[in-house]
C-alpha cells in the first residue's frame, strides 16, 4: 500500500505543471487570432472614417512589445529595457474582452484609425482574462534595411550619387566630384567604431582609449594618406543617415571633398543605448 500511494503522488506532482501550460498555450493561441485579425482588417481596410488609400503591410507580433498587463512606467523606457527602441509607440487597453473575437471588434470600433496607421509596423499584446492590452510600435531601426553588408552598399551608392552633381554646403560649392571605391580596411574601421559607440553608449570621434580616426584606419590596415570622418547616430537608416550628413556643412563637405578617394562605412546597432543606432562612414586618399 505504501508503494501505491507514493506512486499516486509522483503522478499527482507530475500533472500539475500542465495547467498552466495549457492556459498559455491557450492564451497565446488567441493572441494570435486578435494578430490575424488586425493584419486581415490592415490588408482590407472598412469601417473606419480614417480609410488609408490602399492596403497596409502586416503588422509584426514582437514579444519584447507584450509589456505585463497595468504597466504604469514610461513606455518607451520599459520597451528599451525589453531590447524595443521605438520611434512611435501607442498602447491600447481593452477590458471585457473574452475572446479575441470580442477584442477585435473593440478594437474596430473604437481604434480603427490606430489599426489603419501606416506608421506602425510592429505590434504585441498581453492578455490577463478579459483584459488586453495592445502596443503599436515603429521601430527605430527600419526593417527594409536588412543586413549590415547591404547598408554598407546603400551608404556607398548614395555618397556616389550626392557626389555626382554640385552642391552647396552651407555656404561652400563644391563642383561634382568623383565616385568614391569601397576600402575594406576602412570599412571594418568604421563597423569598429560604430560598435564601440553603440555598446559603450557615447557619441564621439574619440574613443574612450584615446583613439582618433586616422588611429583606428591605421590599425585596421589602411594606409592612405588622408582621413575623414562622418558619425551620426538614431537614424533608422542609410537613407536618412546620408540625409543628415548633407543637410550639416561640415559632414556635406566631408562628403563632397575631392580629395578623397575611397570609402567604408557602417551601422551597429544597441536598443539599450541612448540613440539605439551608431553610423561611421570612413573617408581616404591613396
């Protein structure tokens, strides 16, 4: 008998951690729904006094958006600790939700234009019975922007176009000049640079050890004898990192010097930073 009844228990301890499991897996199963849901109304807008032209993109379900139900915090903060660095964020909260049927027509009916905002790109949502709660985000970093190896290509095309025709920065012309080439020694320069201001979360042509631009191309290989350098820092992408540099006179004309001759440049990126997102972009002269 005693055999029998600690048999019982180990089963009895056994089958206990499966309740919740099921509830989550449960709850996660409707939170997908209310995801499917949103995304089909985005791709067939109605009903809504703020209709968008034509179809929206998906929305991204992201886990580090699902924030705990009554978060109270600042909100772009809590999302930053949870590795989210958002340009634009909103949060909706339903009460009285069962399903994620019943969600969704709130949510229509109530937030629809917040649903149809092209802005957003990226959403999370926490459940605690008939309570939800939405977060819609745009993130700093924008999705199209793909791998460090197509910025890269990005930043070099882009410099070469603003290169190809005169401009003015600030008060200086500069003639078009000539298409810069890619220099791997000073692009790795540059990703190195970028890395440290990202994770060591400063803002600096100086690095902590005391280290200038020309120091840096020259530990990495490059033995040309000129050097500039342009850094920016938040910028969701190539496009609006190039855009920043010409709108400075000093970074334009960095940009536009005859001078130089080749080129590397490169993002990192660390959502706990203050910026989220660090840009170097390394000028030589043979």
């Amino acid at each position: 008998m005693r055999q029998a009844v600690l048999s019982y228990r180990v089963v009895s301890l056994c089958l206990m951690p499966l309740l919740p499991l099921f509830a989550t897996s449960a709850h996660a199963s409707e939170e997908r729904q209310l995801v499917a849901d949103i995304n089909n109304y985005r791709a067939h807008p109605g009903r809504c006094s703020v209709r968008p032209p034509q179809s929206l993109p998906p929305l991204a379900l992201k886990s580090n958006l699902a924030l705990p139900i009554g978060y109270g915090g600042p909100l772009r903060e809590g999302l930053k600790q949870n590795g989210y660095q958002a340009v634009m964020v909103r949060t909706i909260r339903l009460v009285g939700a069962q399903d994620a049927e019943a969600a969704f027509d709130m949510l229509q009916g109530r937030y629809c234009g917040a649903l149809l905002d092209a802005q957003y790109a990226d959403i999370g949502i926490s459940r605690a019975r008939s309570e939800w709660q939405v977060v819609l985000a745009q993130p700093l970093i924008d999705s199209r922007m793909g791998d460090p190896r197509a910025a890269s290509k990005t930043l070099l095309a882009e410099v070469n176009a603003a290169r190809a025709r005169p401009r003015m920065c600030g008060r200086q012309r500069f003639a078009a000049a000539r298409a810069l080439s890619w220099n791997a020694a000073l692009g790795a320069a540059a990703q190195g640079h970028s890395k440290a201001m990202a994770y060591g979360n400063y803002f600096a042509h100086q690095d902590p050890d005391g280290d200038m631009p020309a120091d840096r191309a020259r530990a990495a290989g490059y033995r040309g004898r000129q050097i500039g350098e342009n850094i920016a820092a938040g910028q969701g992408s190539p496009s609006k990192a190039m855009a920043g540099w010409l709108a400075s006179p000093g970074h334009c004309a960095n940009l536009m010097n005859p001078m130089f001759t080749q080129v590397g440049a490169a993002f990192a990126t660390d959502t706990r930073s203050n910026e989220g997102v660090y840009w170097t972009m390394l000028f030589g002269a043979k």
